[in-house]
C-alpha cells in the first residue's frame, strides 16, 4: 500500500467507523451510480466557460462526457482504476466527502462556484492526495471532454477527412 | 492480415508453441529484429501485447488512437503521478504512433558510455554502417517540405538569437504533411515497423501473435527454458483463463524500457549487478505555450522538422542539458497539458489554433543526481515506474522554460505561458524572466512529460555494473538478449528511434554469426 493508499484507507476507516459499515472493504468497488452523481457534479466546474448555455445543450455534452470516462477507464491499469472507483466513492459518500472537500453539503448543492474553489483547494492543497486527484481528475475529465469532435466547435478546429 | 497471424484473444484453449526465436515486443528493437532472423533463415516468432491494425484503422482520432495504441491509455504516469509518459503499445510499438523523428545517437553520448560502462563503439564496432542500414531501410530523409509554423517559430526564435537548430530527419515515404503520425499513420508513409520490417519478416515465414501478454521466463542454471503468456481482453489487461507456453532455443525481450525490465523482475531472473529496472530514464520534458497574432494551426503538417541543440551540451557539467523540439497539437493532448480549469482553461483552449508549443527534453543519466527511475511491480504483477526528479533536474527544468519563453518571445510571440500550475500568460520576455525565476519547481506544480523511456536493462562491458553486454546478451543466462531502449545506459540527448535500430542491426548479426 502506498502512501496515497494508505490516506485514502484513513478517509475510508474514519468514515466507516462512524457509519458502522464497512465502507473500506466496498469502497475500491466501482459503482456506476456513484461515478455519475460525482462527474455530474464537477464537470459543470470544469467545464465553466465552455459548456453552451443552452441547458439541454449542456447536459447532453455532460453526458457524453460521463460516457466517454465510462469508455475510457478500462483500458487504465487496474490499480488506477481502484484509485478513481475510491474517489468516487468516497465523494459521493457524504462523511467521507467531509474529509476530501471540508464541505459538509453535498456536491450538488454547492453553486458552481463554490464547486470551483474546491478544485482550486485540491490543486493548491498541502496533501499530495488531493492535488493528484485534481490532476488525476482534471487530465481524465478534459481528456474526455474534448476528445469527443461534437465539442471542437469553440477551438475551430476540424480534423482532416480524406476518406 | 496475413495467414502468420494469431490474435491470441481468439484462443479458445490452452496453446503450446516451439520456435527458434521468440521476440517479446514489435517495436524499434523487436520489428527489426524479427526482419534479420527471418532473412538469416530461423524459425521467428513474433508476440506484441497490443493489437494488429493495419492503415485503415487509423482514424486520426485522439479518442480511439490513446486507448488502442498507446500504453495505459496514454495516460501511463510515473508512482508518485509526477510524470506522464506516452508509450505505444501496438504491433509496430511506439514507432507506431511516434513522431517520426530519426536521429543517429550523439557522439558525446557514445563518448560517455565508453568511459563510463567500458561500452566500445569504434573500430570494427562502429555503428555507423548500421545507421546508414538503418536510414536506407527506413527510408530516413533530412524533411524536404518547409516546417509548418509550429516548427517554423522553433526555427525563427533560433535564428533571432543565433542559437543552433536542425532540420529533422524524418522515416517518412510518401508523406502527405498531414500531422496526425502520433494516432497511426493512415496513408503508410511512416516507415514504422508495421509497415516495413515486419510485414516482410512475416513474408519470410515469420509468424506474429498479438494481443498477448507474456508473464514469467523460466530459466534453470545458466539458461532459459520456457516462457509462459496470456491473452489480453479488449481492454489489453492480462487474462487468467488461458495459458499459453513457448519454448524457444533464443529468447529475446524487447518490450520496451519499461515492459522488458518489469518481465525480468517477475521471472526472478539473476541480477548479480544489482541494475535490472534501475536506471531507468525518460528525457523528463517541460513545455512552453505561446500564443501568436497569426494563426499556427500545430495540428497541421509534419509534427517534429526542427530541433535545436543549442543547450544539450552546456560547457558546465553541473547544468542538465536540453534539446528543444515542438509536439504535434491536438484537442485531448493539448486540454490535458493546458493549465487551470474552469474559465481560464476555457479562453486558452479559444486559442487553440494561434497557440504555439515547444518543448525541452532533458538528457537524464549523466550526473550524479540524475540516476533514473526505478521500474517496480504492482499488486497485479504490473509495472510501474518510480522517477524522484532531483534538484539538479529542477533547475535544469527552469533553464529549459526561460531558453524557451525567450526563444518564443524572439519568434514574435504575444504572450508566453509555462506549463506549470502557478504560472500565467507573459507578456514580454522581461515579465516572463522574472516569473520564471521564483516558480516553485515542484512536482504536481510543474508539469513534466515524456515520450522516451530508456534503460532499466542496461549495457555494460563489466557485468557488476550491467544487466546485457555490448551486443544486448544477458551477463548470466546464455540463451537470452534484450534489444530493445532497456539496454541503453543513460538517457541520449536525441529521439531514441534510430539508436535502438542501429544497436539492434548490429546485435542481431553478432548473434546470427553466433547461432
């Protein structure tokens, strides 16, 4: 177990000694639903200035974003795989996120803003585990969204078709 | 596909194989070394973890060339997530999906391995007659078509300052300028190993297995016995359900700098010298992002046509020398490696096409404080690899962005961004000096990259201080060579493509004369 490990575990135990329940043992599980409650959540974030504002609009950008992280997570190595079913995990558990955001409300009742600072926090965090989750998330996230060619219309940008 | 084809991910039961050779990769080293054996007439078997594909598969698209091509998706970081590494993971390896640039190793490198790991490079073991074997095979050219701008304001920005630059020898035959070479070349102009060596090994009667993992060597006394693989699923990770065993009289592991050391860690092979997985290097990359008036469009054209020396080879040893080359630009790679998130990623990604990027490669390995990374095994027999970047590293690193937001602002840029986290737009090359000097080189802050993985098996003269000998032997198993990058002993301070052809070329006539 490496030091990232072992602080996430710490997260995990704390959180499941006070639900009594063995969040650890579950917690390196994937859970589609928990994935998409957390992605749904920050990619309005992320993605700020980018996203159309036409609402409908938005959300079908978001969820085929989410789809394309679906798509894209098997092909990481199994230990990193575990690393982002934990952080899902532990973000959509509400003590757990406590530990992770210092915000006792849950990710989507936080304004976009605030959601903003949070990302803000982890990057400039003095613990190594948030600020790779932020990279981590934020590499994973962007990837996804802008490897999609619906999205490419603020970049101007067309790949070649000579086919 | 041709008939010497088996996708092992098709096996249904348990399969056993016996051949002269089995080559473990298809990349540099394994796609050349499958053409010689074939033409010397032995019996070669070919295995690659990644998939066959051929041209028309290549779609120019980041989202299906990273997970089908690239190791771990392309998104392959070092231990502590410090460092992204692109590798490929494809029949062809990352000559596959590299950048096309072919540069013979640099004397002064070839210099320090002499003194250094009693490695012998003159005489009747010169390598030149293997580049120049190499270059013809390859078709490797000086590039003919002027520089898009992405590599032209390289080149301005050199020319501005005096600084040294070159126009880069590319493998390239036919080629349409159309940029897209790290997602799979879909015209066949590249002369990766996909293309060249091994269509014609196969054609000898070579045969290829792809989609296969290969996880443990045996070995008893001085001598390999057997080694036992798996298929991939569809995501590339190892199956347990199938196992398949070959038996070879010659081994030869070429799995690339990170594979080929990780498969002796998991075989427990001998490593008396104590080297095997250390000494691992990547030329550490930082970047530089500038933002032009005119429209630079780096997508466009071939990717890599210029680079610049000027400081790989600082007269004060203490500094860390770096070569200055620009990457292809393209949606995902440039999102990934943009700074910030929210708004301010939002506006950068705006200036996608007036955007230019140069990028600084550090040469790792020739100094004390630059001992390489270590290659270790995860819980799922994995690897993974540890790159403590060092003080030296650090500094070096910040000399790269000030040569580099210089060199940019020279070229007439409007404003220079270093890729670091604390870092924003600059508006003049004084603004930017200042700035530079007080960011704080620190992991996770300042983004590193690496396309060159180089090491971890590494050559030597005396086995104490080496795992293979100067033609690529293991030191203690008779019937083993890696030919591969794993066996260089430093970093190079040039792309890696054409030194691990010529070392190849000529370990595999040392052990054709040998067989």
């Amino acid at each position: 177990m490496d030091r990232r490990q072992f602080i996430f575990s710490g997260i995990a135990l704390a959180a499941s000694a006070s639900l009594g329940i063995s969040l650890w043992q579950h917690s390196l599980q994937p859970d589609t639903d928990n994935r998409h409650w957390v992605l749904a959540a920050l990619l309005p974030a992320l993605l700020y200035g980018v996203l159309p504002q036409d609402p409908t609009l938005a959300q079908q950008q978001i969820a085929r974003t989410q789809q394309a992280v679906s798509d894209f997570m098997p092909y990481l190595p199994l230990r990193q795989q575990q690393e982002l079913h934990q952080l899902f995990n532990l973000l959509a558990n509400r003590l757990s996120q406590l530990g992770l955001t210092g915000q006792i409300s849950d990710l989507p009742e936080l304004s976009v803003m605030q959601r903003l600072e949070l990302l803000q926090r982890w990057r400039d965090s003095y613990l190594s585990l948030l600020q790779q989750a932020y990279h981590g998330l934020r590499e994973l996230l962007y990837g996804a969204y802008y490897g999609q060619s619906e999205h490419w219309q603020a970049l101007a940008y067309t790949a070649p078709r000579f086919r | 596909m041709t008939t010497n084809h088996l996708d092992a991910s098709q096996f249904t039961q348990h399969q056993q194989f016996d051949t002269d050779i089995v080559i473990i990769g298809s990349g540099a080293g394994g796609g050349i070394a499958a053409e010689q054996l074939a033409q010397a007439g032995v019996k070669v078997l070919l295995l690659e973890e990644g998939a066959y594909y051929s041209r028309d598969d290549f779609v120019m698209q980041e989202r299906w060339a990273y997970p089908n091509l690239y190791q771990e998706g392309a998104a392959r970081k070092t231990r502590d997530q410090a460092i992204g590494i692109l590798q490929g993971r494809t029949v062809g390896g990352s000559t596959t999906v590299n950048w096309t640039t072919s540069i013979r190793t640099p004397q002064p490198t070839l210099n320090y391995w002499h003194s250094e790991f009693g490695l012998n490079f003159t005489g009747d073991n010169d390598l030149t007659p293997y580049f120049a074997k190499a270059e013809q095979r390859l078709n490797i050219h000086p590039w003919p078509i002027p520089p898009n701008a992405n590599n032209a304001k390289l080149q301005q920005g050199c020319e501005q300052l005096g600084w040294q630059y070159s126009v880069i020898n590319r493998n390239v035959n036919g080629c349409a300028n159309l940029g897209y070479c790290g997602m799979g070349c879909p015209i066949n102009a590249k002369q990766s190993m996909l293309v060249s060596t091994i269509p014609a090994a196969l054609a000898l009667g070579a045969t290829l297995i792809s989609r296969i993992s290969v996880r443990q060597l045996h070995w008893q006394g001085n001598s390999i016995t057997s080694l036992t693989a798996v298929p991939v699923d569809q995501y590339f990770q190892p199956r347990t359900d199938i196992k398949i065993s070959i038996r070879a009289k010659h081994y030869i592991v070429a799995a690339g700098a990170i594979g080929s050391p990780a498969l002796l860690l998991r075989s427990n092979l001998p490593d008396p010298s104590g080297r095997l997985g250390k000494h691992t290097y990547l030329h550490p990359t930082v970047i530089s992002g500038a933002v032009f008036d005119e429209a630079i469009n780096g997508h466009s054209g071939a990717p890599q046509s210029i680079y610049s020396d000027q400081f790989v080879w600082p007269d004060n040893s203490e500094q860390a020398g770096f070569k200055l080359e620009v990457p292809p630009l393209h949606p995902v790679l440039m999102a990934t490696k943009l700074i910030g998130h929210g708004e301010a990623h939002a506006a950068l990604m705006q200036q996608f096409n007036h955007l230019q990027v140069t990028i600084a490669l550090l040469r790792d390995g020739f100094h004390p404080q630059s001992q390489g990374g270590t290659v270790q095994l995860d819980d799922a027999q994995q690897p993974v690899l540890d790159y403590p970047i060092s003080d030296y590293l650090w500094q070096g690193m910040r000399q790269a962005l000030l040569a580099m937001a210089e060199l940019q602002f020279a070229a007439g840029a409007k404003q220079v961004l270093p890729i670091h986290h604390d870092a924003k737009l600059y508006r003049s090359w004084a603004e930017a000096k200042t700035a530079i000097q007080s960011l704080p080189m620190q992991k996770l802050k300042q983004t590193v990259v690496s396309a060159h993985v180089m090491g971890g098996c590494n050559m030597s003269a005396d086995p104490a201080k080496g795992v293979v000998d100067q033609n690529g032997r293991h030191h203690q198993l008779q019937n083993l060579s890696v030919f591969d990058g794993s066996i260089l002993p430093t970093s190079l301070g040039a792309n890696p493509q054409l030194t691990i052809y010529a070392l190849v070329w000529r370990n595999c006539q040392q052990l054709i004369s040998m067989l």
